[in-house]
C-alpha cells in the first residue's frame, strides 16, 4: 500500500508563489503612489510598461555617458 505524500499539511494554507520582478515592481509602483488596484491583466500589461520606460531610461543614460566620454576624448 502506497502512501500520498502531503506537501501542505491540513489546516496550513499552502506557500505562496514565487512573485515575477516585473509584477512585484509593477505592484511596489501601485502601492508607493496608491493607485487603484488593477486586474491581473492590467498589472501585467502595467509591469511590461514600465519595465520598457525602466529601460528606455537606462539607454538613456548610456547614451549621454558614451556622448560625454566621446567628447572628453576626442577634445
């Protein structure tokens, strides 16, 4: 007679899921400005947002540090 092995015993409610870091940033955003809080669909579609603005300023500011190290070379 084989035994079921119980990951979460009775009366415990199970672990919570890993969270994405675009989600948990999506959600640290929402809460910091008290935002109203959105559908799960929204909130992705919120994380990827504002992961690529994350990243358009990251570019950003590449590209001003490779304009000014140009410019203190090349003069």
């Amino acid at each position: 007679m084989q035994r079921s092995l119980k990951l979460v015993p009775s009366g415990l409610s199970p672990p919570p899921k890993p969270m994405k870091p675009l989600l948990f940033l999506a959600e640290a955003f929402i809460n910091t400005f008290g935002i109203t809080q959105p559908t799960p669909e929204a909130a992705d579609r919120a994380a990827k947002f504002i992961a690529a603005l994350m990243g358009l300023v990251i570019l950003g500011v590449l590209g001003v540090g490779v304009a000014a190290l140009y410019i203190l070379v090349h003069h």
